[in-house]
C-alpha cells in the first residue's frame, strides 16, 4: 500500500514541484535492533501519551494469511488528533485523501523492526493546485513532530536494551 502511494506522491511533488520537495524526504524511516512486538507496544504506548488517537490498525500479514505463503509481520497504524486535523483541513480539504497520520510498522527479521511514517509537511505542501496556509502547514508540521518524538522513544528504548 505504502509502496504503490509513495510513486503518486512523488509524482504529485513533480506536478506542483517546489524547492520544499527537494529540501525534505518524502517519508521518514527507523530500523531498531527490537522484535516487533516491543516495537509495536513502544508505538502504541508513546502514541497515546503523544495524544494520538489509534482510528485504525491494518494487519497486512494477516490479510496475507490464506493467500499461500509466510507473511512478514506487517501492520499500518492509522493516528489521528482532530485538532491538528480540524487545522489541517480547514485550510487544506483535499489533505483528507490521506486522512490519518499513518505509521508502518514491519519486522526486518525476528530482533530488526523498522517504523516509517509519511512527513505530513510533504504531504499538504504536494497538493495539486494549492498551497497550503501557515496554519495548516504548522499543523502538520506539528504531526511530524510528534511522530519524531514517538521515534526517538523507540531508538531510545532499543539502545537500552
């Protein structure tokens, strides 16, 4: 899913192209020395305390299950605060085609996970036709900075163990 979206986002970039597109990555990405498990829980755990709200959770690999073959532990965490949204949205509508602030979580190999999440700046700012208020941009400005601190708890947590 991520990796058919990342191709239109880019291509997005490219239509509305800015020099902001070629100053920030698209997506941000960690690989920590935790099984997934403890990942995940670090995730969760730091997302609630953050004031995320959990909307959805998507296990891809147990979507894979009855279609043959082992699966790599794979889920999509999807995060919402309505008042970074209602922010967001007020000035920027279209953002609503990617609704949540997601979080991918996958297992590299069974003591390896790695968390990627989209850079929501990147996101409003590569909108066809628009560009985005101060607000809206602060606000989702504000959602990467959340997930940044969500991210550093995770590497914190892995260099104690």
């Amino acid at each position: 899913m991520i990796a058919r979206l990342l191709p239109a986002l880019l291509g997005l970039a490219l239509l509305g192209g800015g020099a902001w597109a070629a100053e920030q990555p698209p997506v941000r990405k960690i690989v920590v020395n935790l099984p997934f498990e403890e990942a995940e829980l670090i995730l969760t755990s730091e997302a609630q305390r953050q004031n995320l709200n959990l909307v959805n959770v998507l296990d891809i690999r147990k979507g894979m299950e009855n279609r043959g073959g082992t699966f790599r532990k794979f889920k999509i965490y999807q995060f919402c605060n309505l008042e970074l949204g209602i922010r967001i949205y007020a000035d920027s509508p279209d953002y609503g085609a990617f609704q949540f602030c997601s979080v991918l979580i996958y297992e590299v190999d069974p003591s390896h996970t790695a968390l990627v999440s989209g850079r929501q700046s990147w996101i409003i700012q590569a909108l066809p036709e628009h560009r985005p208020g101060p607000d809206a941009l602060a606000a989702a400005r504000q959602f990467e900075r959340i997930i940044d601190e969500i991210f550093v708890a995770v590497v914190e947590e892995a260099k104690g163990k």
